[in-house]
C-alpha cells in the first residue's frame, strides 16, 4: 500500500505512516493533503453502519482525551504536592514527549517533517506559547486546586479572541463572541 508517497506494508505494520505535507516555499502555508487512493478508501456512497462506526469512534477518542487529561491534571497535582518546582516538572514532560517523538520518527510510526527556515519561524512564536501556557498550567494546579485552574483554562478562547483583535486586529463574528459568552454563563452555574 503506498499513502502519501510512503509505502507500508499493511500485513507486517497494523499501522500506516502518517506523514504531514508542508510548503517548503518562504511564504509558509499549510496545504490540505493530496487526494489519494488506498485501500482504506471511503468510496461516495458510504454505508450507514460505516458512519455510523466512524462517529462513535470518534466520541470514543474524544471521550478517551477527555479521560486521559482529567487523569493527567490530578497526577500533575499530586506530584506538584509533593515536589514544588513547576518548572522542573514541565521540563520533564517535554523530556518524556520528546524521547517518544523521537522513537515514533526513529521507528517510522510517523515519517519525520522536513522543516525549512521560514518554517521554523511560524512555528517557533506559537511553539513559544503553547510551552508557556504548558508551564503557567503547571504552576496554576501547584498552587490552586484543580477545578480552579480549569475554570481560567475555560476563557483562554475568550482572551484568544479579545487579544487577536488587540495585537492582528482579527474582528471575529458576532456569533463567536455571544457563544464565547454562554460558554463564560455556564462556567459559573
């Protein structure tokens, strides 16, 4: 079976490859995946049980995330209990995360990105952020209790979209804003 110009073996690797299709050029842009045929094809009429099969697998795995963070916030808590230094803790999640990439891309579970130099720079200012938001997380449910901490994560949307419009002046609809709002209500009852 060939995917995305990667050819697997689907009888010795349960698994295809993944691999994520970026524009090398400097004006850096995600493209959608080129469309391919595989044997995993879903052909233009798609049976009811097969889509039926597909949402409830995807409730699944969002039920699973959804199970896997609560899990990893109160452990996160726990540790943070007993050993107060957020920082050292975060850095050994990276630690963790990185070794697994590394084998997921050693291995070729994943094929490796090629990432050129304006890549790079798109990524690095978000990359910056996301580690930040990782470490103030950390720090937040050393601090304060859990549910607290989940209370301030609930309006990141929220200043995301206030922020937006300060700094890259992005006016979103007004429909956004009023479901950010019933979000907000709801956080508080």
């Amino acid at each position: 079976m060939k995917l995305n110009g990667v050819s697997s073996s689907s009888s010795s690797f349960p698994f295809a490859r993944r691999s994520w299709t970026l524009s090398p050029s400097s004006s850096f842009k995600f493209r959608p995946l080129p469309p391919c045929a595989t044997e995993n094809a879903i052909p233009d009429s798609v049976p009811a049980e097969n889509t039926l099969f597909k949402t409830l697998e995807l409730g699944a795995l969002f039920s699973l995330w959804y199970l896997f963070h609560i899990n990893f916030n109160i452990y996160n808590k726990q540790v943070l209990k007993a050993y107060h230094f957020p920082v050292t803790v975060t850095l050994a999640q990276f630690a963790v995360g990185t070794v697994i990439v590394s084998l997921m891309w050693g291995l070729n579970l994943y094929k490796r990105p090629k990432v050129s130099g304006a890549m790079l720079g798109a990524i690095l200012p978000v990359d910056v952020v996301h580690t930040l938001g990782n470490l103030f997380t950390n720090m937040s449910l050393g601090k304060v209790a859990v549910s607290f901490t989940h209370t301030i994560k609930a309006m990141e949307p929220f200043f995301s979209v206030v922020l937006s419009a300060m700094f890259l002046g992005e006016v979103r609809y007004s429909n956004d804003v009023l479901s950010f709002c019933s979000a907000r209500v709801a956080c508080y009852d």
